[in-house]
C-alpha cells in the first residue's frame, strides 16, 4: 500500500473519533432530551411539592399564631404583659391568605402541568392533584374560617365557645391534615411516576445509543481490520522472517515493497540481518578466539596452582630451614658467647704467659751472660794452655837438644874407644833423662792436647750454649711477641666474637623477620593459591561460557 | 741429643777439682817419699855393676833415623855428630845432590840431600831437621835427614848382607832397618 502507516492509523482513529463523536453527540442529545423531561417533571413535581408543604407549614403557623393569641388574651385577662391578640389576628389573616392563595395556585399549577405532562399517566395523575388539591383547598377554607371565628371568640373573650367549638376546629384540621396528605401522598405518586417515566427515558435513550453504538462499532471494525491487514500481512511476512533469523538463518532478505514504513522496516530490517551476519560472523570468531584464550588461561592458572601449591611448599621448606636457621644462629651466638669467655680466660693466660715469657728471657740473658763468663775463663784457660804450650815446647826442645846432646855424646863416646867408656854412662844417662824428659814431655803434650781438646769442646759447648741461650732468648722473644700477637689477636678476636654475638643477634632479628616475611610469603602463596583456585574456578566458568556462546554461535547460518 | 741428660753431679765435679787442685799444689813440692824413693833408686843403679862393653854391646852401635817412610842407620863410629834444623847456604853450580854447606865451628862443610843421593822417589818432600856428620878424616860431611831416632846396637845376628848389587847398603836387619855404607857413598859424589 502506498498510504503510509501513520496516515492508515490516523485515517482509522479518526473515523472511529467520527463515528464516538457522533454517537456520543447522539448520547448526549438523547440524554439531554431525557434529563430536560425529567427536570422537568422533578421540577414540577418539586414546586408542587414545595407548595404543598407551605401550605402545611402556614397552616401550622396559623395553629400557633392561633393559640398563641389565644395565650396572649389569657395572659391579658390576667394584666401579664401580653401581646395584642389584634396583631396576631393580622398575622394570621396574612398567613391564611397566604396559604390559600398558594392552594389555589397549587391548583392552577396542577391544571397547567397537566397540560405539560410528559405522558398521559402523568396527565392523569396531575389531574388527580388538581382535584385532591381543590379538595384539600376547600378544607383548608373551611379550617380558616372556623379560625378566624375563633379568632373573634377570643377577641371576644368567648373562651367557653373557644373550648365547645374545639372539637369541630379539631374535625376540621384533621380533615385538612388528611386531605393535605392525600394530596401529598398523590404528589408523591407523581413523582414516583416521574422517576418511572425518567427512568423509561434513558432506558430509551440508552437503547437507541445501544444502536448508534454498534452501528459505529460495525463501521470501526471495518475500517480497522482493512487496516490493520494493510499492517499485519507484510508484518507477518517479517514476522516469519525474523522469526527465521530467530532460528539462526541469517542468510535471507525481508520483502520490501511499497514506500510506507513498513518498506522502511524491511530494509532496517535486512540491515540489522547484515549487522547481525557480521556480528554473528564476529562473535564466532571472538568466541573461538576467546575458548581458546580461556583454555590457554585455564592451562596457565592450573600451572599457576600447581606453582602456588609449590611455592607454599617451598614456603614451608623456607619455614623449617629458616626455623633451623635461627636456631643454629641461637647455637652459633651461645657458641660465640662461650669462645668470647674463653678467649677472655686465655687471654688472661697469655698474660700471665708474657711475663713468664719476660721472666724466660731475663733469665735467658743471665745464662747467655753466664756462658759468656764461662767462655771467657775458658778462653783464659786456652790461652794458659798456649802458654804451658810453649813452656812444653821450651822443654821439649830441651829435650830434644839433650837427646841431640845424648847422640853427639853417645858419638864421640865411641869415637873415643875405650876412654870413652864412663863418658859413655854419662852419655846414657844424659840420653835416659833426655827421653824421659821426651816422654815427660809427650806425656804433657797428649795431655795438653786432651786438655786443649776439653777447652775446645768446652768453648764449643759454651758457644753452643751461648747460641743456645740466645736462640732461647730470641725464641722467648718470639714467644713474647706471639704471646703479643696471641693477646691482641684474643683482644680482636673477643672483639669479632663480640661482634658476632651482636650480628648473630641481629641475625636472629633478621631471621625472624624472615621467618615472617617467609611466612607472610606463604600467606599471600596460600591466598594467591586461593585465589588461583578462584581464577581457575571462574576460568572454568568463563571457559564453560566460552564454549555455550560458540554453541549459542553456532546456532546461526551465515 | 735424644738421649736423657744426666743431671750434673756438681758435687763431684768440685770433688774432682779439688783432687787436681791438691794434686797440682802438691806437684812442684817435694814429696819427702818420692824423694826417698828416688835417691835409693839411683842408689840402686849406682850400685850396679857396669856391663861390660863388650858383652852388652855384641853389636854395633849405629844411629837409627828416618828418611821418608824408611828407617835408615849408619854405625857410630862413622859418624861425628849431628846437628839440628841446619841452615845450609845454597851453592850455585852444585850438583842437586848436594843441599848446601854450612859453618861449623868456624869450617865450611858440604851438607848432602841423603834422599837424592839414594835416588828416593820422595826426595824433597819431607822437611829436613838434621844433619848427620859424617867423620871423614877431619872433614865432616853432613847428611840431610828428617827425623833423629835412636842408638840401636845392631847384633851380629840381625845383620844381613845385601850384597854387591847394593852398594850403598852395609846391611839389612830384620825389622828392614837399612844401614848405609856411607863411604859408598861419599866416593859415589867424590867420583
């Protein structure tokens, strides 16, 4: 259809606003038709019965006024301040025409409403009020003027004709009280009438609009089913199309024909089938792409939980080390603490060393001192033994001159034959006491050799224990100096000790704070392995999501 | 020195010191005992009978000495005496034999190198400290030895003729003491 839709739905909403406004228009006038005759009638039936109660309402004012004048020439009669009953009567006179002219025109209104009547019941009826009225006037006459005669009874001050004519006074107003209600009742029947004859109206009126109604119902259902199946058949057909593309089949077109929005929505229609091919197309690829980032993700978090299940082991490991760590470092500073007592112990030992040390080499001194006073008296001793040396060697060659001087004797002896025969003796003997003398003196020779050989030795010793002395000077010197370097190695080495204490303290401090820290390592392994579990479980989940959004992808043809 | 040291018996060492020491003082006195004792031996050997010369002395007495490492002799009746460490003047042109002449008593006497003239092979080597003189008529001839030993009276018994073969040797005792014919000698050098 070339109409556009808009213009469809306009042209039916306002044929079926025509068709409302017309039908209500038609309510209306039918109703206003309805509601003018019952206004009226009410109004009618309302005036008279407003009439009717005046008239009721002056005939009992008159009845007070009437009594009360009466009361007032009682009280007149007895000099009390009192009314005048002449003004009552005045009153009263008013009242009463008053009230009978509002009888007659009761009446009058009753003749003209009949004439007005709305339907022939009502007619009737309105002339029974105009009877009963007429009726109820002539009693009310009646009642007036035997009133007023009272009235002049009491100016008259006839009281006993007052009290003898009451009873007919009585007759009379009950009379009128009577009459008065049949009219009233009669009214009411009237109005009663009305209401029934209202009623009958809008009865009609709703029927006749019953009608307009479903004539303009017919009409609209008309005009709106042609458009609405200009609407819905190619809606249908996308309907049908999208309901396909529901299904996964991306791969068709919607039918566009015409120019109306319908047209307009094919195409946005085949638009969005396009868009949803290409996000379809998309979403398959992010959707594998994302199964495998989740399966990659799932993989790396179950490595991640099997590495945080390693690191808290390792925590643990770390822990127990650390905990071994600490104790061997409280080993290491109780050890610390007793080689610092005993190096303080030893070196009040090398100390005492030193000056055994000190004692050592003075003595050593004295020694070396000792020897050397003894290799003096020794070298003194060589030099005597040089000296009976030489006094030897004087003997000796004594010796040897007389063994010469023996020989030379011992020659000329036999030179000399026999006169040199005593010579001879002399000459032996010369040559005995020249080789005891030889003997004396190689005697003395082997001795002053064994003695020289004694000073020797003995110089020897004596050196060598002068050596010695001073090798064990110099060894007590050295010993004074290690002791020395013992005492400041102890000192530096109670120092370090100290040290060590002191950092082996420290490293305590260090390792429990380790051990914390190595603790709180493995709190947050633990919690990270928590969390790792929780990554893992809402990896899986996504992995699950991944795998329900390929299906869900999968759904569609493209 | 891994053997232990014996403690120094100081005690007696001084013991012993004063033992040498009393000894020494004592060396030079004259021991009245000693003294005794020594003159009733000379006593004794005064006594004594001489031996007669001729049967001690059934040999002949000759001068033992040393040249190198042989013990040579020549009989006291060849010789005039001897002398000790002479210095002898060296003669220029003199054979080298001959070691030189020295003054002796106011006479010039030729001193000869016994070792040359025996053609020692150690000629030379050992110092020389005597002089054997030779009697050779009034004219002493001296004799280079080393070493002056004894008077030995060599006994009939012990002596050996070596022969013609050496002409230098008078004889040869048992113990091989070589006793020199001097004059062999001597003309050798005179010829």
């Amino acid at each position: 259809m070339k109409m556009r839709i808009g213009t469809r739905i306009l042209l039916g909403f306002g044929i079926m606003v025509a068709l409302t406004i017309g039908l209500g228009w038609y309510n209306i006038e039918k109703q206003a038709a309805a509601r003018s005759a019952a206004a009226e009638m009410e109004n009618h039936d309302l005036v008279a019965l407003a009439e009717l109660a005046r008239i009721v309402q002056s005939e009992h004012k008159m009845r007070s006024v009437r009594e009360f004048a009466v009361a007032q020439h009682l009280l007149r009669r007895t000099h009390l301040p009192a009314r005048d009953p002449a003004i009552l009567q005045e009153e009263w006179r008013r009242m009463r025409d008053e009230a009978l002219s509002a009888a007659a025109k009761l009446e009058n209104d009753a003749a003209a409403h009949q004439k007005q009547a709305v339907s022939s019941r009502r007619g009737a009826q309105w002339e029974k009020i105009r009877q009963s009225a007429a009726v109820s006037h002539q009693a009310l006459r009646e009642l007036t003027t035997e009133a007023e005669a009272r009235f002049g009874l009491v100016r008259r001050g006839q009281l006993d004709q007052l009290v003898a004519r009451l009873p007919i006074l009585e007759r009379l107003q009950e009379d009128f009280d009577n009459k008065s209600a049949a009219v009233i009742r009669l009214v009411q029947e009237q109005v009663e009438l009305g209401r029934g004859e209202t009623q009958l109206g809008y009865d009609q009126a709703r029927t006749s609009t019953l009608m307009a109604l479903a004539a303009a119902v017919l009409l609209g259902v008309v005009f709106s089913s042609f458009i609405q199946r200009s609407i819905t058949r190619p809606l249908g057909s996308f309907m049908q199309f999208v309901e396909r593309v529901g299904q996964g089949d991306l791969t068709q077109q919607a039918p566009v024909t015409g120019a109306d929005e319908l047209s307009d929505l094919g195409r946005s229609l085949n638009q969005m089938v396009t868009g949803l091919k290409e996000v379809a197309g998309q979403t398959r690829g992010a959707a594998e792409n994302l199964s495998s980032a989740t399966t990659e993700i799932l993989a790396s978090t179950q490595q991640q939980a099997a590495g945080a299940a390693e690191q808290s082991a390792a925590v643990q490991q770390s822990t127990a080390t650390m905990t071994e760590i600490t104790q061997s470092g409280a080993q290491i500073s109780e050890r610390a603490r007793q080689v610092a007592t005993a190096a303080e112990a030893t070196s009040a030992a090398s100390t005492a060393g030193q000056q055994a040390v000190q004692s050592t080499t003075r003595i050593m001194e004295a020694i070396r001192e000792q020897a050397e006073a003894v290799a003096e008296n020794v070298v003194a001793l060589s030099e005597k033994n040089q000296t009976i040396g030489e006094i030897i060697a004087t003997v000796n060659d004594i010796a040897e001159q007389s063994h010469l001087l023996a020989l030379n004797a011992a020659i000329e002896a036999a030179a000399a034959g026999e006169h040199g025969r005593s010579f001879t003796v002399v000459a032996n003997e010369i040559k005995n006491l020249a080789d005891q003398s030889k003997e004396a003196t190689v005697q003395v020779r082997s001795i002053l050799g064994d003695i020289q050989k004694g000073i020797n030795s003995s110089v020897m010793l004596t050196e060598e224990a002068v050596k010695r002395a001073e090798s064990g000077k110099q060894q007590a010197d050295i010993a004074d100096r290690t002791i020395r370097q013992l005492t400041d190695n102890i000192q530096q080495s109670i120092q370090a000790f100290q040290q060590i204490v002191a950092g082996a303290g420290q490293q305590q401090i260090g390792f429990e704070q380790v051990t914390q820290a190595v603790r709180n390592t493995g709190q947050a392994s633990e919690q990270t392995a928590a969390s790792t579990r929780q990554l893992e479980k809402a990896a899986a989940q996504v992995n699950a999501m991944a795998q329900q959004l390929r299906k869900a992808v999968e759904r569609y043809r493209i | 020195m891994s053997e232990p040291k014996k403690a120094i018996d100081w005690q007696g060492v001084r013991e012993r010191l004063r033992e040498s020491q009393f000894a020494l003082d004592t060396a030079l006195e004259h021991d009245p005992h000693q003294v005794a004792a020594a003159y009733r031996d000379r006593a004794a050997r005064l006594a004594l009978r001489p031996v007669p010369a001729g049967s001690a002395a059934a040999g002949t007495p000759a001068l033992v000495f040393r040249l190198g490492a042989e013990r040579y002799a020549i009989p006291l009746q060849d010789l005039a005496g001897v002398l000790p460490d002479p210095k002898c003047a060296l003669v220029p042109g003199a054979p080298p034999q001959l070691a030189g002449v020295i003054n002796l008593r106011g006479e010039i006497r030729p001193v000869w190198d016994l070792a040359r003239l025996l053609d020692l092979p150690e000629a030379g080597n050992g110092a020389s400290r005597f002089v054997v003189l030779l009697r050779q008529g009034g004219r002493e001839t001296g004799l280079q030895v080393e070493r002056l030993e004894q008077i030995r009276v060599v006994k009939a018994e012990e002596w050996e003729h070596p022969g013609e073969r050496f002409p230098y040797l008078q004889g040869v005792t048992s113990d091989t003491l070589m006793i020199l014919n001097t004059e062999a000698l001597l003309q050798e050098e005179f010829r």
